[in-house]
C-alpha cells in the first residue's frame, strides 16, 4: 500500500474538494469550418483539446483540408502552428485558401524529435488553437539521419511516435488545442497477394487519436469540358466522442479548396430544408438539423452494407438441385 505524507494527503483532499468534477470537464465542440465535416462526426463539430488524424492515398486533399480548417480557427483571431515537414507549403496556396499569414507559426523541423518537441511545448502553452503536423510519414528520427542507409534499425519511428504523442495528448488535453495529424494511406504486401492497408506511426497514432477521418478520392468535377475539382468521402473511422461509421461526400475545387456554402447545401437538402444565404455566418446547421442529417446519414450506410452483404450471400448461395453438391 501506498503511504502518502500528510502534507500531501491534506494538498489532495484540498484539490479534489475544491472541484470534484474539474478533471472531467467536459469537450468543447467547435465547428471546424466545413458544413460536411461537423456533421459527419455527429457532434456538430470536432472537439477542442483532442487529436485529429486526417489519412487518405496519395493527392487525396489532406493539406489543403488541413488548411482551410486553420483559416476556418483563425477567423476570432487565433494562432495556429503548422509543421511543414514535408516541406510542402507554399505562400500562394496558403493564402488561396483564406490562412491569415500574420497569424501562422510555420515551422520546418530537422528531425522528428525536433518537430514533436516544438509541437509539444507550443500545445503546452495555449497560445494556439489549432495546431497541424504535415505529416507523420515524413518524420525522420534524429538516429536514422547520422546512420548510413541500410543500418537503420526497424520501428524506430513507431517508437518515436508513441513517446511523442503520449505526452501530446494531455498537452493538448489541458490547453483545448485541437492537434491535426496529416498521415499517408498504403498498402502492405502480406503475402500471397494479400494487400493490407496502414499507415506510419505505428499502432500509437491509431490508438491515441480520438477522431480518425479518411479521405477518399471520388470522380472528377468537370465543368465546362474543364477538371475544376474532385469529390472526396469523408469516412469516419474512429470517434471516441460519437459515433463513427459515418461519410459523406462533397466537392473540393482546385482553386479554393471546400466551398462551405455548398456544403450546407447539399446537407439541407438531405432533410428538406431552405438554402442559406451566402453570408458564411449561416453556414451552420444547429444542432437539431446536423443530427437529422447524420441519421439520415446513418440509415444510408445501414442500407448501403446490408445490400452489399445480401451480394456477398447471393454470391455464396449454391442451388443443390441444379448444381449439385460443392464435392
């Protein structure tokens, strides 16, 4: 058994006397910025304080996502960080996208435990609110660099990670900043022709992450004979907040990114209701709307799998008398 001194014992009684529910006070929602991706959570916005993690393939629109939900947070006048470790961000895109440079703290990292270092202590800080690392396949462990190709030990960036993000999540936790996780989608080649998807990190990312999204690249936009866009799922993997299992589709254009206006749009007109104005003011849906949308949305993937195993059985079914036995 645990002795605690009595000076010690007196501190805690204190503290937990003074607010018995402090360490479960509750996740702010906020919205993020696009109509599709609050109500897909079934929250009516993503939750403060937690860690995000946005995966899809190759050019699935994960940065310029990442990037428009920074505009979205820096519009009450907040700071946001991004890593840029993959040394991809560039001031015309970011500005495109409506990102308030004045107000971004751009950061190229040499090694990963320089970029989760300087992530940890800013979340730490609370003088931001939204922080992005673009993205976790391109940290690089400082061991890997001083070591010559082909002497790097395998895991070394799984281990990384799970140090790295155990102390990301109560940081982040304590100062309500809603860490993004851009992270890469791929296949690995089990054997025998088994693919089996993943993504780096090692099992810490997937385990600590409370919202995991997907992005799924759908057919092109095409407007006039020109490709101005694609539309992209947003498939909820992981929701330790709500309830997952969830996607909705909606269109992301070259030149702008998500346009929230269309967005409310085409989620109004799931249940019926009216068209909003332009003002980006409007572009919510209240809480009464977003739930009646996401179970709407719900009742369609109910549908969309038991369809999909009523093929799987019609696949299997063997008609005895015509065909014979399976021998």
């Amino acid at each position: 058994m645990v002795k605690l001194s009595r000076t010690r014992f007196e501190a805690l009684a204190a503290a937990v006397g003074s607010d018995p529910t402090g360490w479960r006070s509750p996740i702010r929602i906020s919205h993020s910025g696009s109509p599709a991706l609050d109500v897909v959570t079934g929250l009516n916005g993503i939750p403060s304080g937690v860690i995000v993690e946005l995966y899809g393939g190759a050019s699935a629109w994960k940065s310029t996502y990442a990037l428009q939900l920074v505009s979205a947070a820096q519009r009450d006048g907040s700071k946001a960080l991004y890593l840029d470790v993959d040394y991809g961000l560039t001031r015309e895109r970011a500005v495109q996208l409506g990102v308030d440079l004045d107000r971004l703290l751009i950061c190229h990292p040499e090694s990963g435990e320089e970029a989760l270092e300087v992530l940890y202590r800013l979340v730490l800080s609370g003088g931001i609110r939204i922080a992005v690392v673009d993205s976790i396949a391109a940290l690089v462990p400082q061991s890997e660099l001083v070591q010559q190709i082909g002497e790097v030990p395998l895991g070394l960036q799984a281990r990384l990670m799970t140090v790295g993000i155990r102390r990301l999540v109560a940081a982040a936790r304590k100062s309500a900043t809603t860490v993004i996780l851009i992270n890469r989608l791929f296949n690995i080649d089990r054997g025998q022709g088994v693919l089996v998807p993943a993504t780096p990190g090692g099992q810490a990312v997937r385990h600590f992450a409370g919202l995991r999204v997907r992005l799924n690249v759908g057919d092109p936009i095409i407007s006039d004979g020109v490709c101005i866009g694609e539309l992209i799922e947003l498939f909820v993997t992981k929701n330790r907040y709500g309830y997952d299992g969830a996607s909705v589709t909606h269109g992301m254009y070259f030149d702008r990114g998500y346009d929230p206006i269309e967005q409310r749009n085409e989620l109004a007109r799931i249940i019926g209701l009216p068209e909003p104005s332009c003002d980006l003011s409007s572009t919510w849906l209240d809480d009464d709307s977003a739930a009646a949308v996401f179970r709407t949305l719900q009742k369609k993937r109910v549908r969309r799998e038991a369809s999909f195993m009523d093929q799987e059985n019609e696949a299997d079914f063997i008609d005895f008398e015509n065909d014979g036995p399976p021998f």
